[in-house]
C-alpha cells in the first residue's frame, strides 16, 4: 500500500468509478472492502489520516454489546456476536478471545447477571468464545487480584472479543488495495458534482500532500464519514436535516499493576448509566467509557474533566489499587456517529444499529453502527449502492476473506504480533539494520522498524499517524510518545526526503495534538 501509487491511479483514471467512498474510518474502508472485491472499481478518499477519527478511539472490544441485550435489542446482540466470531476468524493476528469478571457485592448480582451473561452466551452459537459461569469470592479473588475484597461475594465469568482497531482499520485498507480498491489519505473533497438530473455523481479533491486538485466521477457516492456524516450531506443540499447525535466516549490509560494478570472487569451499571470496562491492552490498563452528549463533532476530541473524574472514581470503587489523576499516561476522547432518535437526549438510550439514507440528489450516507459490523453494515451499504447505480449484481465475499496479516500463530512474534505475516518483513529490516530493532523510548516496545515500515507500506505522512494510528505510542503513554517524536521525524524524513524544518515542524504540530492527551495539560 504505497501512497504515491495510489495517487496515480486516481490522476490517471479516466473512467467514472463504479463506487466513490468518502471516509477512511472503519465503515469506509469496509465499504471500500467489500465492493472491491466484488470486483467493482472503488476509490476512498480521506480528508486526514486513516483512522484519524472515531475508529482509532474505541473501547478496543469486538463484542455482542451486554448493554443492548438489557435494552431489548437482541437483534444487534445476535448480529454483533456473529460479526465478532468472522471478525476472529479473518483476522486472528489482531482479534483475540478476552476473559472478563462481572464482580458481585449484592446477593442477587450473582445470579442476575449469571442469567443475563448465559443468554449473551447462548446467542452466539457457534460463534461462542467461551462458557459463561458463577464464581466464588476466592474465584473472583484469584482471577482479579486487585479487586476490592471487602463485601465480594463473588462474580460471574464470561468471554469476549478484544483488538487493536487502528492496526485493524490499516489491514483493511491494505486488503481492500489488494483486492482492487484504491485507497488516498490527506485527500479532503471539496465538493460534490451532480449531473443534469442534479443527481450527485463525483466529488473535487484535494492531495494535500502535492498539492494537486482533481475531479474524480462515480456512478455512486457513498458518504462514511461518521460523525461528520451531516457535514457531507450539506454539501450536496445546504437545506437538510441533521440526521446524526453526537456523544462523546473518554478512556484512561493506566500503568498494568492496576489490573495483573489478563482478565478484563466489566461494571454492568454506573452512575451514569453506562456499562464500564477495565481491560488489559498492550500490557497496560485501560479504563472506559463515557457517554457525554456533545453539540458538535470535533476532529480532534479531548476527554472532559468530569469525565476524567467519573471514570477515576467509578474505578476507585473496585479497585484496590485506587487510580488518581497522577497515574494517567494517557487520556482519548472518540465521538460516537448516533443516529438521531426522535427528541431523545439521552445518547446512552440511542440504537447502535446501523442506518442507511439516501438523500434526493442520490448521496447515500451510511452511519451509526459499531467497529463489531463493520463487515455487515458495508455487505449492506454495498448491495443498495450497487442496486442505485445498476452495477452488475454481485455477492459480497468478505465473510470468508483473510484479513491482510492474517496469521494463526502470530503471537510467536513477540511485540511484533499485531503485524501478523508482515511482521517477518519487519524482522527483515531489523536484520538489515539493528539499529532499527532498538526501542525509541524504554517505557513501550516500538522501534525505529515501525516507522520504516509505515512510511513505506502503510502510507503513514506524519508523526502522529505513526505514533497515534500505526504504533498505539500517543494512546499508551503520551509522554513517552512525545519522546519519541523527534527519532520518529527523523526516520520519517530520511524516507520521505524532507529537511529539518519539516522534522520541527512535525514534532511542533505532534506535539499539539498530544497535549491532548495529557492529564494536567488541556484538561485541567
């Protein structure tokens, strides 16, 4: 996935493409997926980074949703259990099962949630990742060390799924490229084109990186772009409605003491009504989610102080360990795409079921959803697309297509495991260059091979798509990232040619966005 390739096939392409994606989030790239490997001629054009957005800031789970199945919507637990077993089966080097403990304090938590935990087992059928059961306190204790002992009196067991989804989102767009797909970043579109009929029929572009404009034609457009699917639409007619709520999810990133050991804890209730995970993830703790409705999205979202404290305190409540503000190495914000639901303000109570519209001037926007159906909401988004713009009928075959990287062992790579079967290239160039194998900052285990490897084939431009998006260096520890970022400048400049002014000017604008990032920085 080179990215100078891919921008000479969008200048030479002369033909209109049978399907134009905007969006380079997990819906977009899925759509993008899907159709190009059935075999129809597909550009995806991003105005940022793959990723840069929602997809790169999740709960990092591929799971059923145990919250929907409380609401009553067993139809997107099923659906989303389903997906996540296709999901582990395409892609084992990056989707894994995950152990969690639902902690009791009360007498009827136990079998409560043990009925409630048994059913969500049962709908995945054989898409299951493991038997759901009651423990006993010295159980609980055993699996979760660091849980508060006082008034335990036991839990319940169940399986998950658990991924790296930035890592993820890159695999799809390098599959979607091997399939035929082609793919830009850092190529914002400008405006929609319409035909006679004022039908929407391509967009005008712009390469950021050259500089370049160009027109590209379609016989359909697919807006996918998430929490700005409104901004698109607008595009097309000024006039519309809004369709999308936005709402705010934070997460906190702490060091692995607090939660030993490799099972996750989930709080089915807290206080404002969410369900709360404490999950290891990259040899740390990770602690989420929030649901904050916000007016507006923002590209670059950053976690609320009231936030920061909810999670800290509901944290404190089981915790041991008691987390404090101090213990932060990393705090992200994501905005969740909701589709609007009649008056409703409360974005918790919102369906995460997926929506597809399309307006009169043809422009279908597909939003809502999950990163769990991704695959199904782009198997669906493609056949009326397809339907719309009388493109020969086709079915999709992503259910059973290998994700790039696909490898059933990969974790015999050691901290190269999320690369799957790239990752004995990578061990390549560490051989060719030892000096690319040693760690940029001793707090995480990423070395200069990564940025090689990113700025070569997985069309990384800047710092932070390095050390946000290609490593997880910014969501792990932003301080160790922002020491990173003057090494990671300098590999990047060799292999892009650039001059020092770009390397400060990369750490200076690096250091902007992970300020973000900072507890005490810009959230206090």
């Amino acid at each position: 996935m080179k990215r100078t390739e891919q921008l000479n096939r969008v200048l030479t392409q002369t033909e209109p493409w049978d399907l134009l994606v905007i969006g380079g989030g997990a819906t977009g790239v899925g759509v993008a997926l899907d159709a190009a490997a059935r075999g129809y001629r597909t550009l995806l054009l991003e105005r940022h980074d793959f990723g840069k957005g929602t997809s790169s800031r999740s709960t990092k789970l591929v799971h059923g949703g145990v919250r929907y199945l409380e609401q009553g919507n067993v139809s997107l637990v099923m659906e989303a259990l389903k997906e996540r077993g296709i999901l582990r089966q395409n892609a084992p080097h990056l989707v894994s099962e995950l152990r969690f403990v639902v902690p009791s304090y009360a007498w009827w938590e136990g079998p409560f949630y043990g009925i409630g935990l048994k059913l969500y087992q049962g709908l995945s059928g054989k898409y299951g990742f493991g038997a759901s059961r009651l423990l006993s306190k010295e159980e609980t204790l055993q699996s979760l060390p660091n849980i508060k002992p006082d008034g335990l009196r036991g839990g319940v067991v169940y399986f998950d799924g658990q991924f790296d989804d930035s890592r993820l989102l890159i695999n799809l767009a390098t599959t979607a490229v091997e399939q035929g797909a082609t793919v830009l970043n850092y190529a914002p579109v400008t405006a929609l084109l319409k035909d006679s009929d004022g039908l929407v029929n391509g967009v005008t572009a712009r390469d950021l990186v050259s500089g370049r404009e160009f027109a590209a034609r379609a016989k359909v457009v697919i807006n996918a772009t998430g929490p700005f699917t409104d901004e698109v639409r607008h595009l097309a007619q000024p006039e519309t409605r809004p369709m999308i709520a936005p709402s705010q999810g934070a997460h906190l990133v702490l060091d692995r003491s607090f939660l030993p050991g490799d099972t996750a804890i989930m709080v089915p209730h807290t206080s404002d009504g969410r369900v709360m995970f404490a999950i290891p993830w990259h040899g740390h703790t990770l602690v989420g989610t929030t649901d904050t409705p916000v007016e507006s999205a923002s590209v670059e979202p950053v976690a609320l102080d009231e936030e920061i404290e909810f999670m800290l305190s509901t944290a404190a409540l089981y915790l041991e360990k008691t987390p404090t503000r101090a213990d932060i190495l990393s705090v992200f914000a994501g905005i969740r795409p909701l589709v609007k639901s009649g008056d409703s303000t409360n974005t918790a109570a919102l369906s995460r079921d997926h929506t597809l519209h399309i307006d009169a001037c043809g422009l279908v926007s597909v939003c809502g959803g999950k990163w769990t159906t991704y695959r199904n909401m782009a198997e669906d988004c493609v056949n009326q697309a397809a339907t719309l713009a009388h493109l020969t009928e086709r079915p999709s075959v992503t259910r059973h297509l290998n994700i790039h990287g696909y490898h059933q062992h990969a974790d015999r790579f050691g901290p190269l495991a999320f690369y799957g079967s790239d990752a004995v290239a990578l061990q390549d160039l560490i051989q060719q260059n030892p000096m690319l194998g040693e760690p940029l900052d001793a707090a995480l285990p990423i070395g200069g091979a990564e940025v090689v490897w990113a700025v070569r084939y997985e069309m990384a431009r800047t710092v932070e798509d390095v050390l946000a998006r290609r490593t997880r260096a910014l969501f792990l520890n932003a301080r160790a990232a922002l020491a990173m970022a003057p090494k990671v400048a300098s590999l990047m400049a060799r292999e892009l040619q650039r001059d020092a002014a770009w390397e400060a000017q990369q750490v200076a604008d690096f250091g902007r966005v992970a300020r973000g990032f900072l507890v005490g920085a810009t959230n206090s």
